[in-house]
C-alpha cells in the first residue's frame, strides 16, 4: 500500500487549494487527491452562472454565519482576499472587480480558473485520482490514516499521513453535492449539525401575482418576520411560477431559510418604485387620472411601470374591471395602488430545497475543530475545510473565499506537523 503525506478528500474549491498549498512547500511529500465525481471541479464550474464570483473584496469578519462565525476570522487572516488574488494571478488568472467588492477572472470565466488550479495541481505533482469515493477514514496506532476508498467495483485502501477532509456540503446534488462528508465526520465522532439549503429561490404565496411569472425588476426587497426588520436588498427581482427568485432574493434566503425551519412565517415586502416615497406616488397618480381620465385602467400604468405588474396592481386594489376609465379612479383605489407598489407583501412559504440551493447552512460543529488550523479536537492530524463546516457565507463570492482560505490554512497546519 503506497503511503501518502497527505490525503486531500475532496476536489472541489477548498480541496484543491489545500492540496496545491501543501504540494508547492518542499517539506511536504507526496499529495494525494481523491475525488468521488469524474472530474476535479465540477461545481467550480457552475459558480458565479458559469463566470466564477471568486471571492469579494470585502469578505472577512463579516458576511458569515452558523452557530460560531467568528470561526472563520483566523483562516480569513492569514489567508486575506489580497493574498487569495496574488496567488491566482501567480498562477495565470488575473481578476476584475464588480459592483459590491464582487471578484471575478478577467476572462469572466469559470473554466479559467479550474484550469490554473488544474495546471498548479499537475506542475506541483499532486496524485489526482477521480472516481474515487472515500468510503470511511480510520486512524491507526502510529497517528496515520487508512482511507478505505471505492472506485466503481473495486475497492482499495490508502495510507497517508494526515487527511484533510473537503468534502463540501450537501447543496446542489446535481454538481457534486453530497452527505458523503458528514458520514465521514460522524464515523469519527464528531457532530453535525442540521442542515437547510442556503442561497435559494424562494416559494411564495403569489397573492395574484401569477400574471408575472418570468417577469424581473429592480426593486428594494425587505425580509420581515412579523414586524421585526431581518434583512434588506435591493437588486433584480424575478417572478416565477412557485415564487421569487434573482441576486437579492437569494442574498435574502438564507435568513428566510432560518426562519422557516423555526416555524416562523417571513415575509418579503417589495418596493417596486425605491426612488419615489409613498405620498408622492400618490400625488403622481392622481395626476395621472387627471392627465387621461378617457384612458381605461388597463392602461392606466403604460409608460410607468411595466403594463402587467401594472394591471395585477389595480387588480388587486380593488379597481376591476380595467375596461372602466382612469377618471373613475376612487382616492381610496389610487392609495392602494399605491401601497402595493411601495410594499407589496409576498408570504414566503418555502425554499426551493438543497438540489437548487448554492450552499448549506450547518455542518460539521466547528465547536470540535481549532479555528487556528483547522484540526479536529477530536483526532489529532486530521483537518476539515470549506462548506463542510456549520460556516455558510452570503452570496457574493464569501463562499469560495472561505474555501480557499480554510483550505490553504488546512494544509500549511497539516504540511508543518509533519515536520
Ligand atoms: C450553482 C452554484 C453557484 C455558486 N456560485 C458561487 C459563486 O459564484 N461564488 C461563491 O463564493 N460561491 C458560489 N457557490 C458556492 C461554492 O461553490 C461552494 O461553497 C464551494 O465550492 C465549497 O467548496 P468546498 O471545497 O467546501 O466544496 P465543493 O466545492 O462542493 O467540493 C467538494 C468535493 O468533494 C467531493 N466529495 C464529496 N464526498 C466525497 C468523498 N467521500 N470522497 C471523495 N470525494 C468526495 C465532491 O464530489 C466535490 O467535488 C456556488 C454554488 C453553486 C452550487
């Protein structure tokens, strides 16, 4: 049996940082990658819709949650954002900035910056074998590792030194996501704790809004749990069929997602004209009626606001039929035109589950691991990174910088006890 100083388990963001971390120090010896899908990177892929959102210029201390998310402060410390992006400029992949401290690869591009890592992997030596489950870890007398791993029908075993378990989480099953971790975790002692699917479309109660699906606007978003305030994000909103979906909703999810799993019932209130405070709405409106009171409510909003939001509004204010005129338009009927557009309420009764979530909330406690190197408490030289532990981050890059960070601290704690 070939043995390893290092086991990486897991080719994803944290594990192959970890494992072209460890590989790149001249003390460390050989590297070994498993992974259980056919490729290295899959999700990587699929992140930032195909351009990778690599990390946000403003992730550290905050924009983190769990139970401890001081947790990731150390990692976040000793492996910045500026460190993170010199890193990958070393290897080939500069990086631009949006809007919100947002990163991305200049080519705008997923697949470049799976191929630098895949590139660093290779130059570095680093065993990379797919299709690779690990099926259980064991730690034997001398303070080393068996891996018991399945390859389609065969079955091997792997020595290694010290592990770094990087098996993510369980959203998004589609591109990789998986439980496998968490098995692995408990075999070992340690606790995981419940998991709920983070950075989701929400389902709704679509109060006659029905008539918009497919439709998107920018609109103000305020998340309620009754009259408490919990988040609030402005952006792209898209209707859909079951509910709402676009950047601020899915900012807004994982809150809504906590809250649900209480038995708490949020709501989404919408502000479809941010710009225009309620009172002067109102005076806009009945200028409008005034303007063209021959012009019948079907029209009413055409040329303000799109003609489909416009009619469900009026609908739901009380104003049918829309054959009638705007002339006919009552005070009461104008205000609560109004209202709505201001704050229209959208009962939020679901998420659309783990198979469409970007990440898991919950995981391995990080109680049982040492934030300072990303140990296990509970056995010594094994190592635990990324979306594994209870840590989720908000949508905007947080989450694979938390990967990239927890997973190069990983591997220099682990690369410097072998010495
Ligand atoms: C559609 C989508 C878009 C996203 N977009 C962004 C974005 O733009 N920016 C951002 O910051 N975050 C984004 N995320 C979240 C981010 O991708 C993850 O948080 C991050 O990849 C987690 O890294 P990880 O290394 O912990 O896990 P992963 O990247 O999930 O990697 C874990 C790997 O371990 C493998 N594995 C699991 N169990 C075993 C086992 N027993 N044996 C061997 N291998 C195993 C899996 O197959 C997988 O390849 C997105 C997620 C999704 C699903």
């Amino acid at each position: 049996m070939k043995q390893y100083a290092l086991a990486v388990i897991g080719g994803g963001a944290s594990g192959m940082m970890a494992a072209v971390t460890a590989a790149a120090r001249k003390e460390c010896g050989s590297v070994l990658l498993l992974e259980r899908g056919g490729r290295i990177g899959r999700k990587l892929l699929a992140t930032g819709n195909g351009r990778c959102n690599i990390s946000n210029r403003n992730a550290g201390r905050t924009g983190y949650h769990g139970a401890a998310p001081g947790f990731v402060r150390p990692a976040m410390e000793r492996f910045t954002v500026e460190k993170t992006l010199r890193l990958f400029e070393e290897m080939g992949l500069p990086v631009i900035e949006e809007e919100n401290g947002k990163l991305y690869p200049y080519s705008l591009q997923a697949a470049a910056v799976l191929d630098v890592l895949r590139l660093e992997l290779e130059r570095l030596g680093v065993e990379i074998h797919t299709d690779s489950e690990v099926e259980s870890i064991r730690r034997i007398k001398d303070g080393s590792f068996r891996l018991a791993v399945q390859s389609g029908a065969d079955r091997s075993e792997y020595a290694a030194k010290r592990v770094i378990v990087a098996c993510g989480g369980e959203a998004s099953a589609g591109l990789g996501g998986c439980n496998g971790g968490y098995r692995l975790l408990e075999g070992l002692g340690h606790r995981i704790t419940p998991r709920l699917p983070g950075i989701v479309q929400l389902k709704g109660d679509m109060n006659g809004l029905k008539g918009l699906s497919g439709s998107k606007f920018e609109a103000s978003l305020t998340l309620k749990d009754g009259q408490k305030v919990c988040r609030r994000e402005d952006g792209e909103l898209l209707f859909t069929d079951y509910g709402v979906s676009g950047p601020p909703v899915m900012q807004l999810s994982a809150t809504a997602s906590r809250l649900l799993d209480r038995g708490r019932k949020p709501v989404l209130e919408v502000d479809f004209l941010p710009q225009i405070a309620e009172n002067a709405l109102i005076g806009m409106l009945h200028r409008r009626a005034k303007a063209r009171p021959d012009k019948r409510l079907e029209d009413y909003f055409t040329g303000f606001i799109p003609k489909r939001l416009g009619q469900c509004i009026l609908k739901l204010s009380g104003a049918a039929p829309l054959s009638r005129l705007s002339g006919s338009l009552e005070s009461h009927e104008i205000e609560a035109a109004a209202r709505l557009l201001k704050c229209f309420p959208v009962q939020i009764t679901g998420t659309n589950g783990m198979k469409n979530a970007q990440v898991t909330i919950g995981g391995a406690d990080t109680s049982q691991f040492d934030p300072e190197t990303m140990e296990s408490k509970l056995v010594k030289g094994l190592y635990v990174t990324g979306e594994l532990y209870d840590i989720d981050g908000d949508c905007g890059g947080y989450n694979l910088q938390w990967a990239w960070s927890s997973g190069q601290l990983a591997a220099v704690q682990a690369v410097d006890s072998l010495a």
